[in-house]
C-alpha cells in the first residue's frame, strides 16, 4: 500500500515540476505524521498489552 502510494507521488512530481517544492514539503510533513502514527501505535499496543 505505502510503496504503491510513493510511486503514484513520484510520478505526479515528474509530470508537475512547478509542484515540486510544494511536494518536497508536503513529503516531509508527512513522514512526519507517519513517524508520529507508528510511535502512537507502539504506545498504544505497549498499553494493550500491559492491560
């Protein structure tokens, strides 16, 4: 899902070069995010399992 999701981003910043910094910074934000998402997720199974 994540791989196929990448390719398709790869692909809109070819074809759109003016985008490309927007892009950039959109990327950054998101991994981000999804740093973010999988700390929360271990926290959360961390406390699943401790209940």
């Amino acid at each position: 899902m994540g791989r196929r999701g990448r390719r398709r981003e790869d692909r809109e910043r070819r074809s759109d070069k003016g985008r490309n910094r927007e892009m950039e910074r959109f990327k950054v934000m998101r991994a981000r995010e999804n740093k973010a998402y999988t700390v929360l997720m271990k926290a959360g199974t961390a406390a699943g399992n401790l209940r």
